[in-house]
C-alpha cells in the first residue's frame, strides 16, 4: 500500500473489480499497484516503482475501465490513474489490447530495429512488452526517422543512443532527482521529442559525472557503457602481450546472478578461473591495492590532521571525482591525493610487477573489471599516466564482462573456482573487501589509522556505527593518543553527497573524515553493474551482506597487516606516504566547472521546451 497518514488516521478502502475480480485498495492508490498485489499483469515501459515513476509518458500500461453509473467505458493509463469505489477495470479486453499493441507499435516508429546487435537483446524491457502485445510487424516503422535520431559518443566511458530511446524519463529522474546531477533534460516536442544533455551539450563536455545510474534503469539500450570487449580479445590473442586482470571487490558479489547463481552469492573463485580461460596471463584482486590505498590514505590523513587540515574527503569514487571537479570545484583542496584502488593496481602493475617477475613494462597490458561506468573515464584521465604509459589500458564494467564469457561460450555457474596465485599482488585482507560497501572504505581506514597512531592494534574491529544504508551517517572514533576523537562521516549517492559539501562550503560541517560514494549502496550497485529488468537496485543488501562475511572469513582483517602489502613498502616503496609511494600512488585534479556562454534566453528556451508534452 502506497499511502501513509498520519498516527491514529485510518486509512479508506475502496473496493473495484479488475478482470472480474473483486479488490480492495486504498485510497489514491493506482490500478497498476493494486493489481499488482493481486498478481494480475499490466505491461508497462516508462513507469518504474522502485523510484516512484510514474509519468504516463508510453501508455502501453492502457486499461479499459468503467464507473458506476457511466454510460460507456473508457481507457486510462493504469500507472496513474486512481482506483474509485465501484470501478471495473479490464486489463485484456479486446479494446484495452489493441490500444497496447498500438502504443507498442508506436514507440517503435523510430526505434532501431536492429535488435540482434544490441546490447539488449534478450535482456530488454521493450522487446518483452512487444511480445506480450503480440506485435508481429509494425505499420509505421520509417529508417528516415532513425536517421534524424542522435547518438553522442563523445565521451570515454558512456554512449547515449536516442535511436533506441522511448521517451520514458526514467534516465532524467534518477539523475534529477535520484542523483541531485541534473545533467539530463527533455529537449524537443512531438515526434522530435528526446532525451539530451543540459545547454546542447555533448556526453563529453556536459555536466554529466558517468555514475551511469541512469544506463540501469533505461529498458532499453538507449545507454550504456562505451563498449571495449573487443579491445581485450585482440590482447589477449596478441602473442606479444602480457595480460594483466584484476577485478574489484563488488565485482564478485553482483555477477552470479547473470549465469543463475543467486543474488549476492561469492564468485570471485569463478571469475578467476573464467579469465583464466579466456587467456588472462595473470590476474589479480583489486582488494590487494583497496589494502594499499588505505596505506597510503591513513598517513596522509593522519598528516593534514596533525597540520590542522580538515576535512578530508575520499577519493577513490571516480564519479565522485568527477562531480567536484565539476560542479564544487571548490571543495579539491578538501580531497585525498591518493589515487583509486583501479589506478593503484594499474601502477603496481607496470612497475613493481613486472621488476619481479622479469617482465618488460612495455608489454603489460592492464584490464579492470570494475562495476562502474565512471571507471572508463578515470583510466583516461592525463594525469594517471606513468612515463607515457596509461596506468590502466581498458576498463570492463560488470555487464561487459558477461558478454564476453557468452561470446567465449563460458558459463560462470559450471566453472570450478580456483585461487589467486601471483604471489606479489594478490593477496587481500577483510578490509580491502569491504571497499566495495558504502561505509566500507571508511572503516577500513579506521582500522589501519588507530594501529599507525598508536603502535597497537584497536580492539575492534568492525565498527557498527559506521554501518547502515542511510544517505548519510557520522560517527566518533577515539583513536587515542595524540589523536583523539575523530569525527567521521559517510555518504552514498551525490544528492546527500552535494547536501554535505555545501555544509562544508558554509562552516557547517564539523567533520575529519568524509567518505563519499556516488552510487547508492557504495560500488555494490554501481552504473556498471548487471541491470535488473523493472528493479532499480534490487540486490543491494545481499551484495553488501556477503562482502561483510568475506571481511569476517579472512585471516588478516586489516590492510597493514597483509603480508604482501609489507613486502611492496619493504622491497618498493619505502614506506607509506614517502617521496616514492607519493610520486606513484597520488594525483592531482582539476577545475572544471561549467562556464555558460549561452544567453539566458536560450538556456529559458531549452528549459521551456523540456516541460512540454504531447
């Protein structure tokens, strides 16, 4: 039931029919909710509940429904429209079909038709829609009108295809209203009517910060990743290439579920063992440099907090990164310099690695599995390149690498798991897993900051307080000695993120230590993870617990005390935070807020324009 009132207020029931069959909803609740409680299907496109969208935008949710007393019955979107005491409702009449099959037939007007090619095919609200309406052909399908559709692939990591959009502004809602982004807007009317960046601009150049939460609620392949699948295979077939993989902490708990396993389930072993099939000449965990950065991250923290410096805020969230360069450029001061787990590994990989193992840098080619589309844009950043050389060659999200286990005919779920074998960059503590968690980066620093301080190991080690999936939480941590109390904040998802910065900005914020994690949930549900059909995050929690268990089941629970941690700073890098570790492992970022050059006319003409409907 949709509505709450106030305590002590019962709420009204109404009653209705639907098919025949007698129903009690409440009050101003939808046909489309209450017959969903009742196990009766209503095709819908635009609507998505997990984000209360509702726009009535496809009306390929049309009902035929009559009131008591009315003389004939008439169609009504069921995503909107209200239930009313008496009302009939006629999910399947032969009316109530055609005009479904119509409005189906309609949005594929000028919808590629080129399935078998896209990235959607088999996996796609639309093409399930069009088999349930029955559509055998489609009357008004024009290629003109494809051609008049635009597709920006301007930027590094994600494509925006219009010849595959619907018009559904679930993308505009998550960004506007989920995100607190604002990048996306409605432009033009009518049949011209289509989903574009704020002021005309490109993917590239916009306010866009490619946290991709808008490509997992699009139904169709309208947004998505820039795909670089083939990149990797002619890598790996390339004889005089050494291949490098490392996959990220949430990678393994938000991948099962595309081969059957359920949702949440561990299958880091697998994943070694398909990449190992495929022809990776070696592969690695991500976790290993999470535990290096939390290394490098406690001493420079603990070394701004000690000259007065506060707050500090994480920066190993590339969307994040992108958003205060962006929009709060202000705010870089107040960021880590140290470097991404991804980008981290990437280093590590064409130095360490290879003076180890005998191997020329030159031949090391490095590919990061991540679950994030924002990841793509951070490998191709100027200043994470290594004497010319990008610290990090191609990046796969979560959904690329399932595609390219299909094309090698790899089914994860039959795989045996085997293990890490590199005995210089692989191994990980329970706190580099955690990384992948909103809150997870933050106590893993806690952990490792109390033993840098005091000498002594905390007496704790999971911090509930810095636990939970509320937008954003704070907690004190007494480190002790010189140290003391430490207030700590963290933060998932960047409307609560743009919240806290601004209280930041005004004095307001009595903070040391902020994490930020522009996804919902942390990485765990990531814009690059596997999309759920008509569910936006819908695992979250299960991710999340197993990253928790894996944290509990390892040996070493904190990231100083991983061995081959130890031996990098003995035999590499001296110590943490030395001139070494810092001219390898720390970045710099840079200003780049929008400056308009459009009048305000024009930009009141877009705004005017995009609140149109037809």
């Amino acid at each position: 039931m949709e509505n709450e009132l106030p305590e002590g207020e019962e709420k009204k029931i109404v009653h209705a029919t639907i098919n025949g069959m007698a129903i009690e909803a409440e009050e101003n609740e939808t046909i489309l909710h209450a017959a969903r409680r009742y196990g009766i299907y209503i095709p819908t496109l635009c609507e998505l509940d997990d984000i209360d969208h509702t726009p009535g935008t496809c009306r390929v949710c049309l009902v035929e429904f009559q009131l008591p007393g009315a003389a004939s019955p008439k169609l009504a979107t069921s995503c909107n429209t209200p239930v009313v005491e008496g009302m009939t409702v006629q999910t399947r009449s032969p009316r109530a079909r055609e005009s479904q099959r119509l409005q189906v037939e309609l949005l594929l007007a000028d919808h590629d038709q080129d399935c078998a090619t896209c990235v959607r095919h088999g996996n796609c609200e639309l093409q399930d829609v069009a088999q349930f309406v029955g559509l055998r052909e489609n009357r008004f399908y024009d290629p003109k009108f494809i051609e008049e559709r635009e597709i920006d692939d301007s930027s590094p990591a994600m494509i925006r295809d219009m010849t595959k959009c619907i018009r559904c502004q679930r993308c505009i809602a998550i960004c506007r209203d989920g995100q607190g982004v604002d990048a996306l807007v409605q432009v033009g009317i009518g049949q011209d009517k289509a989903v574009g960046l704020k002021y005309g601009l490109s993917q590239k150049e916009s306010t866009c910060v490619t946290c991709g939460q808008c490509v997992l609620v699009c139904p169709t392949g309208a947004l998505g990743e820039r795909d670089e699948t083939d990149k990797v295979l002619e890598m790996i077939y390339d004889p005089e290439i050494v291949t490098v993989f490392q996959f990220a902490p949430a990678v393994r708990v938000a991948f099962g579920e595309e081969f059957g396993l359920p949702p949440g389930a561990n299958v880091q072993g697998q994943i070694i063992t398909a990449l190992k099939r495929i022809g990776a000449d070696i592969v690695l965990d991500t976790n290993f440099a999470a535990d290096l950065v939390i290394m490098e991250e406690s001493a420079e923290l603990l070394k701004r907090l000690g000259a007065g410096k506060r707050p500090t805020f994480t920066s190993c969230c590339p969307a994040w990164i992108n958003f205060a360069e962006i929009h709060y450029p202000q705010i870089l001061p107040y960021l880590s310099s140290t470097k991404s787990p991804m980008q981290s590994m990437g280093v590590i990989c064409k130095t360490y690695l290879p003076e180890k193992m005998g191997i020329d840098p030159k031949k090391i080619r490095t590919i990061a599995i991540m679950p994030c589309t924002a990841k793509k844009d951070e490998a191709s950043r100027k200043q994470l390149e290594l004497e010319g050389m990008a610290e990090i060659d191609v990046v796969l999200t979560t959904r690329e690498l399932a595609r390219l286990l299909r094309r090698e005919g790899i089914n994860l779920a039959k795989l045996e798991p085997s293990g890490f074998d590199n005995p210089y960059a692989s191994e990980f503590s329970g706190a580099g897993a955690i990384f992948g968690t909103t809150g997870g980066v933050m106590e893993a620093a806690v952990r490792t900051m109390y033993y840098v301080a005091n000498g002594t190991e905390y007496d704790r080690i999971e911090f509930e307080q810095l636990r939970g999936f509320e937008g954003v939480r704070s907690a004190t941590v007494d480190m002790g000695g010189k140290i003391g109390v430490v207030k700590v904040a963290m933060c998932h998802g960047l409307k609560p993120a743009r919240a806290i910065v601004e209280q930041v900005l005004a004095g307001q914020a009595d903070f040391d230590f902020i994490e930020i994690m522009a996804c919902p949930g942390g990485c765990v549900d990531g814009g690059g993870n596997l999309r759920s059909k008509k569910a936006y995050m819908p695992n979250a929690l299960k991710r999340r617990a197993t990253l928790y268990n894996v944290d509990r089941a390892q040996k070493v629970r904190q990231s100083h005390n991983n061995e081959q941690i130890q031996a990098l700073y003995r035999d590499f890098l001296e110590k943490p935070y030395s001139d070494k570790a810092h001219h390898l492992l720390h970045t710099m970022y840079n200003d780049r807020k929008l400056t308009l050059t459009r009048t305000v006319k024009e930009i009141w003409q877009d705004l005017t324009m995009s609140t149109l409907v037809y």
